[in-house]
C-alpha cells in the first residue's frame, strides 16, 4: 500500500453503504454494484438522479451528500 493512500485512509476515511451525509463533503463515490442515486447534492452541473452508473466506476468531484435508490457505494470523505 503506498504512503499516500495510508495517509488518506487515516486522515479522511470512508463511508459504506447506500447513503451518506458529511459536513466536509465526500470528494469521491465509487459504485460497489450498479448504482442509481435517488438524490445526489453538490457542486456539478446536471443531474445524476435516475441514471445507472455502472459497478466500479467511480465519480469525482464535491458532492455535500447521497441516497443510493439502488446498489451499493463507498463515498470518499474530503477533508
């Protein structure tokens, strides 16, 4: 496991399961399963609401926080 990871794993960690809310903020959220988000706050344009994202992709960006309507996430925790 490289340093970088070990830092950012102890520092911010990580949220499992199909919904989360952080007051930091999640600067990632990697799908476990086929993924539909029934809701999804944040700083993007466009709607992620209703559409299937694929299991092992992973979305970037800031997103306040997120209900999983279907499937399964890891949400990353900004720090």
């Amino acid at each position: 496991m490289s340093r970088a990871l070990d830092k950012f794993q102890g520092q911010y960690g990580f949220s499992v399961g199909t919904q989360g809310t952080a007051t930091a903020g999640y600067w990632a959220i990697q799908m476990l399963a086929d993924t539909t988000f029934s809701t999804i706050s944040g700083k993007f344009d466009g709607t992620l609401t209703g559409v299937t994202i694929g299991s092992g992709n992973i979305i970037y960006g800031e997103f306040d926080s997120y209900t999983a309507g279907t499937g399964k996430v890891i949400g990353y925790i900004a720090g």
